[in-house]
C-alpha cells in the first residue's frame, strides 16, 4: 500500500475509528504487560494520558536485548532514544489483537 492508498484508506474509516483502533490495541498492550511481575510498565494506563507508545522495562534486559529477541520472533519493537531508553511497542490500525497477545506472550517468556 502506497502512501496514498494509506490517507484515502484513513480518510475512509474516519479518524475516530482509527484514533480508537490504536487506542484499544496499545490498551491491550498496557493491561497485560501491567500484568507480569518482571515488567515495569512507564505509560500510564489511562487511555487518556496516553496514545501510540507503551514504554516499558524487562527486568535483568537492557531494552536493546528485549527488542533482539523481539526481533528474532518476528515481533517488531523498538527502545527510546533518550538519556534513560526503555523498549517500546508501537501498536497501529494495522495490527490486530492477536498480535498484541503474540507479542506479550513473548515478553512474559522473557521472565
């Protein structure tokens, strides 16, 4: 899909359909890594005080090391390039649910 395909598909579905979509996927990413006793959560998880990225921490794995083995499984995340990182996720209108469950059944793995 193009860029422009990309906006006309946007345009399509409507803002609040996609705001709502990234919202409630990146909700799903917040309430199950809230979940794991090795992972300390950073975005807060109010949907309200958040939007598009879910920081968070593995303990005994620096943020690079968590996005490897990510990586490696096919699970795409990134670190933030600030002074004091941590790994991300970035969920968007084009992932579902049951990537969101991949994705922490990978990170509660990491225990």
């Amino acid at each position: 899909m193009g860029y422009g395909e990309a906006f006309q598909f946007h345009r399509q579905i409507g803002k609040k359909r996609v705001a709502d979509r990234i919202l409630d996927l990146n909700g799903q990413l917040k309430e199950g890594l809230s979940r794991l006793s090795h992972v300390t959560l950073h975005t807060p998880l109010n949907r309200d005080l958040s939007a598009g990225f879910v920081c968070f921490e593995v303990n005994g794995l620096s943020p690079k090391e968590v996005v490897s083995r990510l990586r490696e499984k096919a699970v795409i995340a990134s670190s933030t390039p600030y002074g004091k990182s941590y790994a991300r996720f970035s969920a968007g209108i084009v992932n579902t649910p049951a990537e969101m469950d991949r994705a922490l059944s990978l990170i509660r793995a990491m225990a």
